[in-house]
C-alpha cells in the first residue's frame, strides 16, 4: 500500500520550504518537478515509530530524580564560603547532623543536603575528604566518590545532596583555590554511627 503526499507547489511559500527542509533531514525523495514521490506505508509506520520513540526517549530524559525528595532529606546544612572559611548552619535535622566544638557531625545513612553559596569575593570550591594533598587541589581520602568538588564563583549557589556514607571517621571540607587551604579555608568533619 503506497500513500500519496502534496507536491511543494501545492503549498504556501513556508510550507513548501518547511516540506524541503524535511527532505533534507529524513531523506525523502522527490521527483524532477520536486513533487514528492509516494511512500510506502510500512516506511512512513516506521518513521512515525522512529520519531514516537526518541519523543518519548526526551521526555524521560527530563524528568526530575527523585532519589532523593525533598521529605527523604534527613538534614539540611546552609554551607557559605567566605575569605577564608566556611559557615555553617543547621537548618533542618533529624538527628542526622549536628554542630559541636566547631565540628560537624553526620550520621552514617542520613541523606544531607549542603546548600552551598559563595559569600566570598573571589571563586571558591567545595571538597570534602581527609589527607588534603594540596599540589594536587584534592582529598586523597574521599568518602564521597566519585563526587569529587564543586567549584561556585561569586555569588553563586548549588545544592550538593548526600548520602553519608559507612565510613566513620574523622574528614573535613576545604577550598583548594590557590593559597586559600593553607589561609585555614576548611572545616572539621566527622562521620558517626
């Protein structure tokens, strides 16, 4: 079975154009009037599937992860990065995170979300790890991987969600912009159980 399909000069300027413009993307052949010649069915089934399919495809690649929703967040940490520190608040916690000594707590399994603003007036970054090996502006110890740092230029902002992983110990958040890790720019971290 073979459908039949108008010719350019059957349409208005811009149908006739976007009719070309669609030959040249799908390959379609015309004839020596540039009419265009008839298509199978099966051909056009085909190209009707071909484009369902990759709309489909967009459609899925733009919706929103929901590993981890707004109410399976167990703390919420307010992180602003200034010359040369981080402050921190708590502003919402389940028991999952908490300031003490100028140390900030996590628990192992909890889901943390770091609100994160540079506050500062120069870029800053965002690594968290322990052993800074500063030559290479990194942790050689990441609980984290493979999130390795997020780098914020002035004024800017970005949420960093987490969750803490079963490796207690003692790490902390730096900046390895140059020269602001050894001005002091890190904070103690410690993962508990």
């Amino acid at each position: 079975m073979e459908l039949g399909c108008l010719a350019p000069s059957m349409l208005t300027t811009d149908a006739a154009n976007t009719v070309i413009e669609l030959r040249d993307i799908i390959n379609l052949n015309f004839d020596s009037t540039g009419g265009l010649m008839k298509m199978s069915l099966k051909k056009f089934a085909v190209g009707l599937v071909i484009v369902a399919v990759l709309g489909a495809v967009g459609a899925w690649l733009t919706k929103p992860v929901l590993a981890h929703r707004s109410d399976l967040i167990n703390a919420e940490i307010e992180v602003t990065m200034k010359e040369f520190g981080f402050d921190l608040k708590i502003v919402k916690s389940d028991g999952a995170a908490e300031l003490k000594d100028n140390v900030l707590n996590l628990k192992v399994g909890k889901i943390v979300r770091f609100k994160i603003k540079n506050g500062g007036t120069t870029r800053h970054d965002f690594h968290l790890g322990n052993t800074a090996d500063t030559a290479s502006e990194l942790y050689k110890n990441n609980p984290f991987e493979p999130y390795d740092m997020l780098e914020l230029d002035v004024g800017s902002k970005t949420d960093l969600t987490l969750t803490i992983p079963d490796k207690a110990g003692d790490y902390e958040m730096g900046c390895f912009q140059a020269g602001h890790y050894a001005a002091g720019m890190k904070r103690p971290i410690k993962i508990v159980k």
